[in-house]
C-alpha cells in the first residue's frame, strides 16, 4: 500500500522530556512537512524540506527539530523548549512539480499530550 | 488580520441541500487554493484544488476563484449527513511551497 504513515498514533510525554514523532512516505514524494493543529483551529507549519539533507523552519518552529536523511523519512524532535507542546501533529508530503498544482497529502496523525 | 479566514460555523443545512464554503485570503500573489474535509480526530483529505480563475467542478463539489476579490468558495451539492466535517480551506502564498490553512468550517448536514 502506497501512503504516508505516522507514529505512534497516541504519545504521552513528561515535562522537560524530548520525544521524536515518526513520518514515513512510499509515495517517492520529494517534499515533506510538518504542522501542528490545536483544538478548534488550523494547521501551522513546523518545518518543512524539500530534498534531502535540507530542510527549513516553517511559521512555528521553535521548539522542535527535524532532520531529512532520507527522501522516505522525515522525524520531528518536539524538545523540551516546547512550552505547549500538547497538541495534534500532521506530517504531509508532495511531489515537487509545479508550484500551482503541488498537492500536499496527510498521513493520520501523532497526538501528542504532556503529562 | 488573518492570512486565510473563514467562518468557524456551524454551518447547518438539510439533506439534499447546497451547502456554500467560503474563504477570504490576504497575499494577493496567492497561487494555488485547496480544499480539505476533516473529520473529527482524522487527518485532513484533499477535495480539490484550484488555481485558475472561475469555477472547478469535481462530482457533488465545485471550487469558485475570484483572484481579484481575493474570495475562494467551495460548493457541495445534494449535501449528505456523511458530508458532516470540518472543512479547511489553505492557501499557496508568494514564493512558498508550504499551505497556510484556514481554521476551517463546520458543516452540519441535517437527515
């Protein structure tokens, strides 16, 4: 099956603790992103990278971390400086072709909570 | 002001009724304008995009444009209770890869 998968599904995190939030797209997609959405609003960016081994912070980056050592897989460190990390968390990819119609899909999504 | 804005609803409607969406956006060199349904504790899912000027029509739904009002609709017709989402609507600005979303429309469809 072709898609973008997200895990864990569910994640509990203590105060002070980094946790890593794991995307992985067979979809041979070359962009990947990263969003955060809280209750009743929409999605803001993290990071986002559009090739490997390059990636840029997005609107709300502080916080968090990400690396793109491979095209599949994009992981987002939510680190200790997160002051309200408690949140739902979306990775997206795209096929970067042009720019009108680049498409972004979502896999299911990581649900974060502090403790 | 908000970069992308929509009413955050409800939105109710009858069963079988046209249900109108509608998003405004700042960044007038915006190039492309999609829409997602989200229901509750799911991910978003792609209905359509649009980036030309006028109307886009898939199915029940149709994508308006009117890049000089600066005004993205989206219509569902012979809307059904499993129409019943939230709906986002996210923008492609200036120079940049990445969407800015809206914060979305509940819809309500009434059996």
């Amino acid at each position: 099956d072709g898609g973008i998968t997200q895990s864990p599904k569910y994640l509990f995190r203590k105060e002070g603790q980094n946790v890593t939030l794991s995307c992985e797209q067979n979809l041979n997609h070359d962009a990947m992103y990263w969003y955060r959405q809280d209750p009743g609003q929409g999605l803001r960016l993290i990071y986002y990278s559009q090739i490997v081994n390059d990636f840029q912070k997005g609107d709300i980056a502080e916080g968090y971390s990400v690396s793109r050592e491979k095209k599949e897989s994009f992981p987002l460190t939510v680190t200790s400086a997160q002051k309200n990390p408690t949140a739902f968390y979306l990775c997206a990819s795209s096929f970067r072709g042009r720019a009108n119609t680049d498409t972004q899909y979502f896999g299911p999504g990581t649900r974060l909570t502090v403790l | 002001q908000k970069e992308v804005e929509q009413n955050s609803g409800p939105l109710s409607v009858p069963e079988g009724a046209i249900a109108s969406l509608n998003c405004t956006y700042s960044d007038r060199g915006s190039q492309s304008f999609f829409w997602y349904r989200q229901y509750s504790g799911k991910s978003p899912e792609l209905i359509m995009f649009i980036y030309s000027n006028g109307d886009k029509e898939d199915g029940r739904f149709t994508a308006q444009l009117n890049k000089a009002s600066q005004y993205v609709s989206l219509l569902i017709r012979d809307s059904q209770p499993s129409d019943s989402a939230t709906y986002l609507c996210a923008v492609r600005g200036t120079g940049r890869r990445a969407l800015t979303f809206g914060s979305g429309t509940r819809l309500q469809v009434q059996p």
